[in-house]
C-alpha cells in the first residue's frame, strides 16, 4: 500500500511504477502541457502518461527536460508512458511509432510502451514488435490498455512476454470486477484511466457524504479508493491545485463501510468507448 506520492508498485518484470502519475489525454501541446507536467513534477509526481494520439509529445519532452534541471532530478527518477496508435498497429509501423515518439519525447527510453487499443486482426502484430523493443533494451516495460479478457487470452497464447500492465477505464461507476481478477491471476498489474470519470461523479451523493467525513474532495476520495484497491492511477489536470490535490491522498482510509459503499455505485457505466466496440 502506498504512503507517499512516489510509493511504486513492481511490474511483473521487476519493473517500479508509482501508483499516482499525471494523465495528459485533451491537454493541449505547448504552454498548457508544458506547465501541467512541470507542475505535477515540482509538486512530487514522478510518472507521466501521454500517447502519440494525444499529439502532446513533444510538450511533455520538454517539460520533462525543464522539470529535470529545475528540480535536480535524473532521468531514472521519472515514469514515463506512451502508446502506439491504431492507425501505427503492425510490426513495421509500430517499431517506428516508437522511434517517432522518442523523438518527439526527446528521450532514448520510455519506462512503459501499450497498445492503445485492441486492434482486431493487428494486435497480436503489434506486441510482437512491443516485444522486439523490450527485448533490445529499448523500453523497460511494455503493456496493452482497452483489453478485455478475452483479449488477454487470445494475446497471451501467442506471447513471449506476459503485458506488465493492462490500462483500462475504472471509475466507480465500472468496476472492471471479471477483469481485476484476470490481471491478478496473470500477474498484470491494473491501472485506471479517467479514475475521475472525467468529471461526471463529483455531485454524487454517497461520494460527497463520504469525503465529507474525511474531511478531503470526492476526487481524493476516488484516488484513495483506487489506492486501496491495488490500482495504478493517473488522474488528469491541468491545473496545479487539482494535480496537487489529487496527490493528497495519503493522509486518511477509507474503511470498509465507506469501500462497499463506493463499490455499490457499480452501474458497468463508460465514458469512453467499449474495446469490442471502436471506431477509431
Ligand atoms: N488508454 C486510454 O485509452 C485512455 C483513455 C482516456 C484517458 N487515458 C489516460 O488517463 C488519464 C486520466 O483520464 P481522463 O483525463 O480521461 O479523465 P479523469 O482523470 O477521470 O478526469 C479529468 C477531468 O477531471 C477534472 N479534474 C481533475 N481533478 C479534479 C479535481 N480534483 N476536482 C475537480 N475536477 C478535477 C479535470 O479538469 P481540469 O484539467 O480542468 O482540472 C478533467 O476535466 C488521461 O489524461 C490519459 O492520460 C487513457
């Protein structure tokens, strides 16, 4: 269980993440991604997750660049995340996606690379290049996100490598129950994406009678319950007072009570899209 913003989970590879980094999915390159990372970075975060799609690479790179002078930290001490497109799926084309998003990043490694979605008739193409990268030093894990079980099965009966980390949406509103189980089963570690539900549960009632009783904001409540479930989170802001607030969550627990109660707000509702069903 983690005490402190920069408390890590091991990968299945021996790998550390830290259990809270900054999502920067709809933050714009630039001086918005820009001051959002050094923000979280200054302020104690240590883990990053962009993708290509997000088209903020190159504003992440060099925030990281800046963050690391300003703040005396090294390389080492960072968790940095990307993925490969749909559109980049395929051995060839996903080998130089990563090259293209080093670049971008300016950095010679990423900590973690994931197959953004479960491209039919692509993915299985896609690890194999993943595994290509891992193999040659190149990243120091790799994953997949938007995988259902179904597609786990299918990807690990092909694999060299089992994926270090599935992430997928989780929020109260879907908790992933069959999923969670999988990826423990199998050694993968979970992480959330829009932990927050992008906004949509901060009138709830439960919630907010909850984080009134702690004395902390429904979103500190919704990270401390990812906490305490074992999962990897990533909440998204850019504004530093959230993106220290979401990271003040290692000061109360949740009980029993008030983790059943959160888990009864389950309607197996998304946001985003469904994995076995994309257009994109
Ligand atoms: N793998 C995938 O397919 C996938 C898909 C979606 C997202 N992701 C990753 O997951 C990260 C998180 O998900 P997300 O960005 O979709 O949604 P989210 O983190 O659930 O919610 C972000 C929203 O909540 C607001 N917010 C954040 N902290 C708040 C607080 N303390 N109080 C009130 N409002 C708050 C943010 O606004 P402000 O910015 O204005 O504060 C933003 O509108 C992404 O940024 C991305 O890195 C991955």
């Amino acid at each position: 269980m983690a005490n402190n913003l920069q408390d890590t989970v091991k990968l299945n590879n021996g790998i550390e993440i830290p259990w809270i980094g900054l999502g920067v999915f709809k933050v714009q390159d630039g001086e918005e991604v820009v001051s959002a990372v050094k923000a979280a970075i200054k302020n104690g975060y240590r883990s990053i997750d962009t993708a290509a799609v997000y088209g903020n690479e190159e504003g992440v790179g060099k925030a990281i660049g800046e963050s690391l002078k300003e703040n005396g930290l090294s390389r080492e001490e960072l968790f940095i995340t990307s993925k490969v497109w749909n559109a980049d799926q395929g051995y060839e084309s996903t080998l130089a996606a990563y090259k293209n998003s080093l670049n971008k990043l300016g950095l010679d490694y990423l900590d973690l690379y994931l197959i953004h979605w479960p491209v039919k008739g692509k993915y299985k193409e896609t690890w194999r290049a993943l595994e290509t990268i891992y193999n040659e030093k190149m990243v120091r894990s790799i994953g997949v996100s938007n995988f259902h079980v179904h597609h786990l099965e299918d990807l690990l009966q092909d694999s060299e490598i089992i994926p270090a980390i599935d992430q997928v949406e989780f929020h109260p509103r879907l908790a992933q129950k069959d999923l969670r189980k999988f990826c423990k089963d199998k050694g993968i570690q979970f992480e959330a994406w829009a932990p927050l539900m992008q906004g949509h549960l901060f009138d709830n009632a439960i919630l907010k009678s909850i984080a009134e009783k702690h004395g902390k904001s429904i979103a500190q409540v919704i990270i401390r319950w990812d906490l305490q479930n074992g999962v990897v989170t990533i909440p998204k802001s850019i504004k530093e007072h959230r993106i220290i607030e979401n990271s003040s969550v290692f000061d109360f627990n949740l009980t029993r009570e008030d983790l059943e109660q959160i888990d009864s707000l389950n309607e197996d509702r998304r946001v985003g899209s469904d994995p076995d069903n994309f257009n994109f």
